[in-house]
C-alpha cells in the first residue's frame, strides 16, 4: 500500500474562532476507502477542505504543518490550486447542482479546462455517470434541468461530476447525509467501487456508515486525531477510551 | 364561555386589523391610479401621429414633440452606455471581490450617500466637470455622463443584491472543480443575477429618462428646429420640454402639455411592465 497523501503536523484556527485543527499527522493510503469521523466540529470537514485548498475561500487567522499528496506540499503558496482542485475532487453534504442540464454539469468541469471535443465529452458524460451508478436511470434526460433529479440522483450526479475529472483522490464530506437509505446505499456502493481507481476520503454521516465502508479509519475530537488505523480493528477493538465511548455511542 | 368569548372578540380584531391594513394599502395605490386616469383623460386628445412624429411649430404652441421624444430616447442610450458597465463592474467587485474593510466601507458609504443627493446638485456638478471643465458643452454626451453618475447608485446597489442573491453553494462548488473567481462570476453567477440587474438597470434608466434637473444646465435645449447630429449636439428631452411648455410658454395649449406628460409616462411605465416581466419570468424559470 503506497502513501497518497502524508499529512505532518497540521494545525488550523478560523478567524471567528470555530473548528480548527491542533497537531494531526496521519498517513492516507492509496486505493483505500479512509473515513474521518468523530463528533461535530472535530476538525473532520476543515481537514478535507485543507486537502483541495478550499479553505482559501475561508478567512483563516493561522495554519501550519504540511500537506504532502505524491511528495508535494500542497499547503505551499506557490501550489497551482486550480490543478489542484482538479486532481483532488470534492463532493459536499447538500447536493449542490449547477443551474444548468444534468449534462452541463458533468462537463463544467472539463469544459473549464477548455475541452471542447464532443466525443471526449461525451465519453467522459458515460463513464462518470456508470461510476457513480446513475447511467441507467437517466440516461435518457441528460439535457434536462439536474435540479429536477430527486435529492439522491443529485448527489450521484455530484460525484459523477466530480469523477469526470478524472481526479486522483475524491472527498466526500457527509455525501449521504440527506438522502434516504436506499439512495445511500446506492452511494455508498458507489464508494467502494471507487476506491479501485481512487483513493478515496470520507466523512460518514454516522458511525455504523463508517464502520460499513471504511478500510481505515481516523477518529477525531475536538480538533484532534485521537485514533488512527485499520477500520476493522478500530470499530471492533479500539485502544483509545475515548474512542471506544463514541463508537459506542456513549456520547456523540 | 370566557375562552368562547375571547376567541371571538380575537377575530374580531383580526377582522378590523386587515380591513384597515386593505383600506391603508387602497389608499396608497389611489395616487398613482388616479395621476394615470388624470393624464389620461386631460392628453389622451392630444395623442396623434402628427404629434408624435412631427417638429413643434408656434411657438411650440403646434405641432408634435418629436424632437423631445428622440432627445429623451438618446439620453436615455447615452446614459446606459456609460451607467451600465460601470455599475455591473462595480457591483461584481463589491460582491464577488472586495474583503470587508475600511475602504470597501468607504465605497458603500460613498454610494449610499451619492443617491441621496439632490438631482439638481447633479446637475451643477456636471456643468462644471463635462460641460465647462471638459468642454463637452451643453451637449448630449455632458447630460448622458451627468444622468449615468445619478443612476450608478442605482444600479450597483440593485445588481450587488442581485448577485448576492445568488446561492454561495454555486460558488464553492463552481472553485472546487477548479474554476478560478472569474470563471465562476462569468459563467454561473451572472447568469443567474442577470435578471435582477436588468431590473435595476432598467428602474434606474427610468429614473434618468424622467429628470429634469441633471440635464437643465447640461444638455437639454429650450428649442431645436432639427435633431441633434452628434453626442456633442445639445437635444430637446421630454420632462424637460414638459417644464418649458408648461411654465415659460404664455398661452400654451392645455392639451399639448398634457399630452406631453402622457408621452412621458408611458415612456417611464413601458420601462416599467418590461422591467417586471423580465423579473417574473426570470423567477418561473429559476433553478434554485
């Protein structure tokens, strides 16, 4: 198992004062579902928006430590985000599809990137849309408005989006979390196909999403990693107290 | 019985509340019904093709208001020319770009302020910059840049709300597939805050066809016997002709100036309904 991403000793404070992160170091591996969990406002989502830069678009009083994705510190000032963004994509909580046909939004994309051959487009329209297991539901009315979809066929839309792209890593940041179980499932599924081709990162919506899906795990509280390692072990013998109280669901 | 009786006496406050809330809201409408029916009633006779297309004559006690007509249609162009750009721009650096700090604070205030000033201060200010100090004259161009510099308020304030109406959520997903500000402005938010700031654009071009005070020493004519040839041409503009007839004309036709006023309402109200159309049907087709 190779090291995708080697995070060194990140620590992150928002300007109002909000979630932030203290010292978390961790390895993320390739070709590995690695889910982030843990309690609101333990660092979970301002660690995934530290991976693709999207903090920039927050106000942030101070960071340090080093993000490293294949050797290189992305945290660096001089990285090209926009290629960044690119190879690390991103999927939110709320599906969030673009004013524009479900095909639009596939392309934005790659057509930012001033692709503008219809077979590439096309070709990278079905594969994303087979990825994420939405191809035969819709494949009839891609030129249709994608907030007409229902919430769940948005979301996969979302991830499909994402995955045209071709991105090296994908994000996903509580993708299921207002979707109904059977369109979860269809997610999650979705997820672990994934990880053949990506390395993949994921803040579950709960603990039992978590254990289902991850092949690592990290436990965070309050800012802090407090537990770190193989998902099955993590779920079923922790060694931190702490740890064992939440997946327990002694608090949460 | 006591909990019986409240409940009734409740709707019946209720009831008198909202009757005097439509009574209030009739009232409020009435003015403007009643200016509408008022001119139409007092001009409407004078409505003819002679007089909209014809040259005044007599003093401008005969013929049409043409000139007038085309005068204000031009300024209102010239205005939109230059308001227009400037105050999108303006707007998308207030929404999109600026950070909160003294000196965005500084443009607000500054934008706040320029629409509360009095259109005749307009009017002084633009002689003394286009028409003395650049020496634009008493021109087309000198009135157009003074109407922009009173609607710019207008229109950035209208089209920064517009924009920020906009959901973030496009923003943020629009940057994480790796679209720069720019991009994201270009392609998603402008399209989508583009109706509301027609409409702004369009309020604010309609206050700007209907002023007298900005183009009195800057542009507008008393009388012209032809049209004007060049920006730098000074033109005859529908309020302003209004004011002539209407106070420095001795025996001038009743009919003529009402119907003068009819021309210019309808003018400001066809602005108007295509304002709210462009508003409501944007609304219908909205995706979010």
């Amino acid at each position: 198992m190779v090291d995708k991403i080697i995070i060194e000793n990140l620590s992150l404070q928002y300007s109002d004062g909000t979630e932030s992160l203290r010292g978390v170091s961790m390895e993320i591996r390739q070709n590995a579902v690695t889910v982030l969990f843990g309690p609101a406002g333990g660092g979970k989502s301002t660690l995934l928006r530290c991976l693709n830069r999207l903090n920039d678009l927050t106000e942030v009083k101070a960071s340090s430590g080093r993000i490293l994705i294949d050797g290189e510190n992305i945290l660096d000032p001089k990285t090209d985000v926009i290629a960044l963004r690119r190879k690390v994509g991103m999927v939110f909580a709320r599906p969030v599809t673009l004013p524009m046909s479900i095909r639009e939004n596939i392309i934005y994309g790659l057509e930012l990137m001033g692709e503008k051959r219809k077979s590439k487009l096309d070709e990278a329209v079905e594969r994303s849309l087979k990825l994420s297991a939405i191809w035969d539901e819709i494949k009839d009315r891609l030129d249709e408005p994608a907030i007409a979809l229902s919430g769940g066929q948005q979301q996969r839309v979302c991830l499909a989006r994402v995955l045209a792209l071709q991105p090296e890593i994908v994000l996903l940041d509580e993708p299921t979390s207002g979707l109904d179980p059977i369109s979860t499932g269809k997610v999650e599924a979705a997820l672990l196909e994934l990880k053949k081709e990506y390395t993949v990162i994921l803040v579950p919506h709960s603990v039992q999403q978590a254990a289902r899906t991850a092949d690592h795990a990290a436990f965070f509280l309050t800012g802090e990693l407090i537990e770190y390692g193989d998902g099955k072990t993590l779920f079923t013998n922790p060694k931190q107290k702490k740890t064992e109280d939440y997946v327990m669901g002694r608090f949460g | 019985m006591m909990t019986k009786f409240l409940s009734r006496n409740r709707h019946t406050v209720q009831r008198l509340g909202f009757s005097v809330i439509t009574l209030v809201a009739v009232f409020t409408v009435l003015p403007i019904i009643g200016t509408v029916i008022y001119i139409l009633v007092k001009g409407g006779s004078a409505i003819s093709w002679e007089f909209l297309s014809g040259f005044p004559h007599d003093g401008m006690r005969a013929g049409g208001i043409l000139p007038a007509i085309i005068g204000t249609l031009y300024l209102t162009l010239g205005t939109a020319v230059f308001s227009v750009p400037l105050g999108i721009a303006a707007a998308i650096y207030l929404s999109e770009y600026a950070r909160d700090n003294q000196v965005t604070r500084l443009i607000r205030l500054a934008i706040i302020n320029l629409a509360g000033i009095p259109s005749v201060v307009y009017g002084l200010f633009g002689l003394g910059l286009f028409v003395l100090f650049l020496q634009f004259g008493t021109s087309i161009l000198a009135a157009s840049l003074t109407l922009s510099i009173m609607t710019l308020p207008v229109i950035i304030s209208t089209s920064e709300e517009a924009l920020r109406a906009v959901p973030q959520s496009f923003r943020t997903v629009s940057i994480s597939l790796g679209a720069t500000r720019w991009q994201t402005i270009s392609r998603i938010i402008l399209k989508e805050a583009l109706p509301g700031i027609l409409t702004g654009v369009i309020l604010g071009l309609e206050r700007a066809a209907g002023e007298t005070a900005p183009i009195l020493f800057t542009g507008a004519a008393f009388f012209l016997p032809r049209l004007p040839h060049s920006a730098f041409d000074a033109t005859m503009a529908l309020p302003y002709h209004l004011f002539v007839i209407s106070t420095q004309v001795p025996e001038m036709p009743i009919q003529i100036q009402y119907g003068t006023a009819l021309v210019l309402l309808v003018f400001v109200l066809t602005m108007n309904v295509i304002a709210t159309v462009i508003r409501s049907r944007a609304r219908a087709r909205r995706q979010w």
